[in-house]
C-alpha cells in the first residue's frame, strides 16, 4: 500500500472553518476513481489518493462492496463511484453535479449510468479475451480479419496492426471494434456542446471523461488513436482535463 503526495490536492473549499480529512482508496488504474477525483477536484476539496493491489486492502477499506474506490470523509467511508458523487453533492454543493431540472438531470444520470456500463462490460470482455480459450489452435479466416478491418474504416496501431495471427489476437480486434462504435455513439451525443446535458460539467461528463482517460493511457490498443480520431471527443477529453488541472493549480 501507498500514499502519493503527488496526488494530495491542496485547495480551499471556500470556508472558513477547518477543512475535512478527505482520503480516496484505489487500486493504480481504475475509471471509477478518476470519477471521483474529477469530482472532488471539481468541487476544490483536497483529498490524499491510496493506492494498493493487494486484495487484502481492498477487503479492508471494502468490507461489504469489496470493490473500489472507496472515499472516506472525516472517518466516514463510502464505496461505488455513483454513490460516492451523489454523497459529495449532498455535502458539497457548490458546483453541482446534478442539474436542477429534473428531465436534465435524467438524462446526466443515464447518461452516467450508461458510460460506466459500457466501459465495465467492453474492460471486462477484454481482459477475459486475452485468456486462452478453447479453439484458440484453429485458424483464422483471413477474410474474417478483413471484415473486422472494413468495419473499423482506417489502419490499425501497431499494437495489432495488420499481424493479427492468433484468435486472442482477433478477439481483441472485434472488443476494439465495438468500442469505437460507442465512441461514435458518444460524439452523437455530444454534437457541438461542450459539455453533455449543460453548459457546465456534470456527472455524465466525469463519468464519460474517466472512461476516455482511462481508454486514452490505458492498456487496450489503439484506444488513444481511436480518440484522437474523433476531434470532438479529443476536443472533450481535453477540455475536461486542463479544467481540472486549472483548478489544481490555483493558490490558495
């Protein structure tokens, strides 16, 4: 287990009184703890990140969920990412997170919802798509390959590139097919907007920006050059970021 300094977030709530003891268990890359951390910078609460991969200390800070990030506050602990927003926003308003309105406020909550399920399900049939399964011996109709290849419309990273050689190697290519029709279902949603659902970030923005962080510096090939393809979802993933970044950077 490990604490990064780096990650302790140095700003004024805005209040005069004592500021709360705020600390975010995570393993080192998890979408929903960006989540958070995109939240808790968004409403300028300085918060310590705790990193481990020991499953002991996910039992530990996790008892009853057993997942994490896991957000503690003045000795109170929450588990699931939603939940902990929704818990910040109760206790910090300012900025909300949810919009006033109840129909647009449906929408960034669906929205949200919608963004962390889709990353879950596409993170986890890539993991278990890496595993050898049976058939995996047999060969690849290289017609099969070339389908898959049309479907995505542009040349492959070198990561997979066109040495697709193993049925591991092409499910992986169909899991990064279909990802990148959720990213063009997410520049849909978008349009020219720059954010989701209003004028300001809100959940569905944090949420569908941890999963573009994640897509963008995580494992999965080509995910950066899938984005980076989509000038408005770059455009987005950037716009969010350096928001977050100005924030950090104010003195106190």
């Amino acid at each position: 287990m490990r604490t990064r300094a780096s990650d302790r977030v140095d700003l004024q709530v805005g209040s005069a009184g004592p500021q709360p003891s705020i600390r975010l268990f995570t393993q080192s890359m998890n979408p929903f703890t960006e989540k958070v951390a995109a939240a808790l910078a968004l409403k300028r609460l300085p918060f310590e990140r705790v990193v481990s991969e020991d499953p002991e200390d996910v039992r530990r800070w996790s008892p009853i969920a057993r997942t994490l990030p896991v957000l503690e506050i003045d000795g109170r602990r929450k588990a699931d990412s939603s939940q902990i927003v929704r818990w910040l926003d109760g206790l910090f308003p300012d900025p909300p997170l949810y919009s006033n309105d109840p129909r647009t406020a449906d929408a960034q909550r669906n929205l949200a919802e919608w963004s962390d399920n889709s990353f879950s399900w596409y993170w986890n049939r890539w993991r278990a798509a890496r595993y050898p399964q049976p058939g995996d011996e047999a060969p690849i109709e290289e017609s099969l390959i070339a389908r898959i290849r049309d479907q995505i419309g542009r040349t492959l990273g070198p990561s997979l590139g066109h040495a697709v050689r193993t049925r591991a190697q092409l499910r992986e290519l169909e899991i990064i097919r279909e990802l990148q029709d959720r990213l063009d279902d997410l520049v849909g949603f978008l349009g020219d907007r720059p954010f989701f659902h209003a004028d300001e970030p809100s959940i569905a923005d944090l949420s569908v920006y941890a999963m573009l962080r994640i897509l963008h510096e995580g494992p999965i090939p080509d995910c950066a050059e899938a984005i980076a393809d989509r000038p408005t979802l770059a455009a987005f993933l950037d716009r969010i970021t350096r928001r977050i970044q100005s924030l950090e950077t104010q003195p106190d």
